[in-house]
C-alpha cells in the first residue's frame, strides 16, 4: 500500500486531503485535513478561533470541479456549494 492511501475496515479506499480554504470576509486562510474516497465523497474539518469545523459533500461535473454538501460548526448546519472558476 502506498504511504498517504488508507483502506477502512470495509475495504473502501480513503485519499488523505489537506490544504485550506480562504475566508474572504476575513482574509484568512484557514487549514484543513480529511479524506476522499473513491466515489468523490469528501470530508473535511478545520480548526477555527471557535472551535471545529466540518465539510461533508461530493465532488461533481465532468471534471469533478464542483463540491457541494453541508457545513457544520457543531452549533449550526448550512448546505454550501463550492464550484471552480475557469
């Protein structure tokens, strides 16, 4: 197995991600970790001055540049969608 690819115990493979989103109200960029699988399912947290937060979607289109699911900071839930810019 390849260092930085990890298989769950139902066999599904797992891509490690990590990276950050910028906040642009704020300009701050913001770390986060998670993981991909196989079919585009991402989830994601970051760590933020109030505390965690997650990013669960999919990735979609022909080239998978749009994500699109629900954001959560433990106190609220908000579906967002993310697409990339040509």
């Amino acid at each position: 197995m390849n260092q930085g690819v990890h298989s769950s115990v139902s066999g599904a493979l797992q891509i490690p991600i990590t990276g950050y989103y910028f906040y642009e109200v704020k300009d701050v960029k913001i770390p986060i970790e998670g993981s991909c699988n196989g079919a585009g399912d991402i989830s994601f947290r970051s760590r933020t001055s109030g505390g965690y937060e997650t990013f669960e979607g999919q990735f979609s289109g022909s080239m998978l540049e749009d994500f699109s699911g629900t954001w959560s900071n433990g106190k609220k839930r908000l579906r967002f969608s993310l697409n990339s810019r040509n």
